[in-house]
C-alpha cells in the first residue's frame, strides 16, 4: 500500500531489528498511565516491549505488527491478532522475565510485583472471542501526525481482518486518549466500559472496549 509515499508493511526480516529501539517509545505512548502501574520502571518496560518484540508468540511481538513506512523511517505501529490469543501471548510473555532476570534487568521481586499488579489490572480487558480480530496496540510518531497514517493503518487492518474471515473488529483504549473520537469515526463503537479499583487508585482511567462488525462483502 503506498499513499502519499507511506507504505503499510508487514514487519518481517531485518525490518524488525532495524526498527526494534523504536517500538518500546510506540507502544508506551498508547497508555503510558497503565504501563507505569504495571512496571513501575520504564526502563523495564522498554527491555520486556523490546523482548517481546523478537520473540514469536509473544503481546509485542512482530510477528503481529505491520509498519508504517516513508522514505526509509518508522512513523507508526500496529500489532493486531486473533482475539484469543491474547491471554495466551500474555502467558507467554513469562519466559522472558525468567531471560530478564538471569540478565539481571529485573528482580525477582520486581517480578512478582508485576505479576501482581497484571492480575489486578486484568480485569479492564474482557474476554475477546476467536472470531474477532484484535488490535493490541496502535501508535504514530508525534512528528508523523497529520499525514492520516493512523488512518492508512486502521484501513490496511480492516481489509486483513475481512481477507481473513474475521466478523468482528476490536480494541481497548483509555477512555481519556485522544484516540477514541478517532475510531469513532472510522465506525467503533464503545461495547464495554470497565474500571478496575486498584489501577484507577493509582490514576489509570475508565478502559473502552470499542468495536465494530465487519462486512465481508
């Protein structure tokens, strides 16, 4: 897909090491609030993103992500799946702290801490069924907003999910994320909204789960 120049590209081969310092900053930037009651240290979790991001299987993984491309520079990212995976990409997350902590990037401390505080924040992402197609995490560039790749992206997504078969097309977003009149008007509605009482302690807001049906023909 080329609009404008920007390409919307599958990340496979050396794209995803020649991009893998970028993603962490990404993937902070969809909910930076959430992340730090999750990791408490940023620097943890840019290297568990960076984990993730090589290892197949995984929530950050590339084997989910396309990229937006122009002239040889990263603008945005998108990591999208099979709505059932997505526990099990978080279960599979777990080898990694155990990398992590042999590394000694985290302790075991800071593990259960985690692990902890996942479990208490869980509740703000219901079930998503085998039949939906799933977007974990959408970003763009500060410098590369204003050129629709947000746009460019969601449609490349929309047109995989129906080339796949898929009825249903989901994400979750904080509710105070500017992001949500976008999907607004790209035809997401809000199906759920869920507050988890720990984590909004802490600041995280009321989480959207948004949504659409898919026409397939």
């Amino acid at each position: 897909m080329n609009k404008q120049n920007i390409d919307i590209i599958k990340a496979d081969g050396e794209l995803i090491e020649l991009h893998a310092d970028e993603i962490p900053e990404l993937a902070w930037s969809t909910g930076p609030v959430s992340y730090e009651y999750h990791m408490k240290r940023r620097t943890l979790f840019d290297a568990s993103v960076q984990r993730s991001w090589r290892t197949p299987g995984t929530l950050f993984s590339a084997d989910s992500a396309i990229l937006s491309i122009k002239e040889g520079k990263l603008l945005g990212v998108a990591i999208a799946f099979n709505g059932a995976e997505f526990r099990d990409r978080v279960a599979a997350l777990g080898p990694l702290w155990e990398e992590m902590l042999e590394a000694k990037e985290i302790t075991a401390e800071e593990i259960l801490g985690v692990a902890e505080r996942s479990k208490l924040a869980s509740w703000l992402n219901p079930v998503i069924d085998s039949n939906t197609f799933y977007v974990h995490a959408i970003a763009v560039k500060p410098e590369a907003r204003g050129q629709r790749v947000g746009y460019l992206m969601m449609e490349y997504l929309f047109n995989k999910a129906k080339e796949l078969g898929y009825l249903e097309f989901q994400l979750d977003v904080l509710s105070d994320n500017p992001a949500v009149g976008f999907y607004r008007s790209l035809g997401l509605e809000v199906l759920a909204e869920t507050r988890a009482p720990k984590p909004a302690e802490f600041g995280v807001p009321i989480e959207f789960r948004m949504g659409k049906i898919l026409d397939l023909h």
